[in-house]
C-alpha cells in the first residue's frame, strides 16, 4: 500500500522531532485529533515502515559523514607530521 499526501507529510514531519502529535498538526490534521492521529500513524505498518526506512537513511548518511570526517582529519594528521619532518 502507497502513503497518501498528507502520511508521507507525517512521516517526513514525524523525523523532525519524533513527536507524532506536532507531526499530525504540521502534516495537516487537525488539532483536535492530532494526538490520537499521531498514535494510530505510528500503528499502522506502511507508516512504521517509511519511518524506519528514512531512519536508517538518516543514519547511513551520518555514518559516512563521520568516516569521512575522521578520514579528513587523519589526512591533515599526515601532511603535518611529513611537513614537520621535512
């Protein structure tokens, strides 16, 4: 089953700050309802599953930010200690 419009809003918004009720409201449901919306959201597989899905993009992507990251340090490192010797 595909995400309507405003679930993969939810889902988009939900990443924001894991709080479901703030992302009902952002995605366009109603206050009044937004909390329990929120709840059932979370319930229902397809929108679990899109939430773990981007998760876990969101993770891999921060992975390899970090690894890149350390990467660039140790090269300065590198060139420093060669420079240094000289």
């Amino acid at each position: 089953m595909t995400l309507t419009t405003k679930q993969e809003r939810f889902v988009t918004e939900y990443l924001v700050d894991l709080n479901a009720t703030q992302a009902a409201i952002r995605a366009g449901y109603s206050e009044k309802t937004a909390r329990q919306t929120g709840s059932e959201n979370l319930s229902k597989p397809d929108i679990a599953d899109a939430i773990a899905d981007a998760h876990n993009k969101i993770a891999e992507k921060a992975e390899w930010s970090a690894v890149d990251r350390l990467r660039m340090l140790a090269d300065i490192s590198d060139a420093d200690v060669q420079s240094s010797s000289g």
